[in-house]
C-alpha cells in the first residue's frame, strides 16, 4: 500500500509565528499529533509535534509566549506519495521519529504517522485472512 492512501489529508499547517497553545489546539481540533508549519517568507518547511509540545510544557515554557518556530524540526526527511508504507517505517526507524510529512510536487500534501501505518498493516492483516 503506498503512502498516499495511508496519509492523513490534508495536512494541518500553522505559521511559524503561531503560539503553541494555539498550534495544540489546532492539532487537538483536528485529532492529529502533528503539523506542518509553514513560513510564506521562505520556502523551507517544518514539522511540529505533540512531543515538541511536551517538552517546552515539561521545561516549564509558557505556551502563550512559546512560538512553533523555536520548537519545529526542520530537519525533515519527507515522503513521497507514491512511497510504500514500508518505506515511510523504515523512514521512522532510522530517523527515529513518528510522523513524516508527504510531499507531492514540493508541496506538504499530508502527513503520515506511526498510527497510520500500523492501522493500515492492520486492514492488510485483516483482509489475508
């Protein structure tokens, strides 16, 4: 099965200047553990996580002032659509991370987490019999 039908579309996004209380809850809004953030002054992209989250809350950060662009990886390893969901988890364990923003035309059109491969492995499981 390819990336594609396993992704979640389309892909939340936030600007890099959106506090992380409002970013979580965009994501809780959505029931997603990721977003895209997206800065239209440059062309990179960025991911920000439920974990990304966490952990400026742990340190004790106020997610009032905390902006998403001092708490995003933009170190990204991205998926293409057409990759299969057993490429995207070789992805998650070498780069050890669980969520992998899809790319199709070089733009972020999705995002696929561990959740969704494990729950399309799953319905493949499933449907052998």
């Amino acid at each position: 099965m390819r990336v594609r039908e396993a992704m979640n579309a389309p892909v939340l996004s936030v600007g890099p200047h959106h506090t992380l209380r409002a970013a979580a809850r965009l994501m809780a809004a959505r029931n997603v553990g990721a977003a895209a953030v997206i800065d239209p002054d440059t062309s990179g992209i960025g991911i920000l996580t439920e974990r990304d989250i966490l952990r400026s809350l742990g340190a004790g950060q106020n997610p009032d002032l905390e902006l998403a662009a001092d708490h995003l990886t933009s170190d990204l390893v991205f998926a293409g659509t057409e990759w299969t969901v057993d490429q995207a988890a070789e992805a998650m364990v070498r780069g050890g991370f669980r969520h992998l923003i899809v790319l199709e035309d070089g733009e972020a059109c999705g995002i696929v987490s561990v959740r969704d491969i494990v729950r399309t492995w799953s319905r493949l499981a499933s449907a052998a019999g």
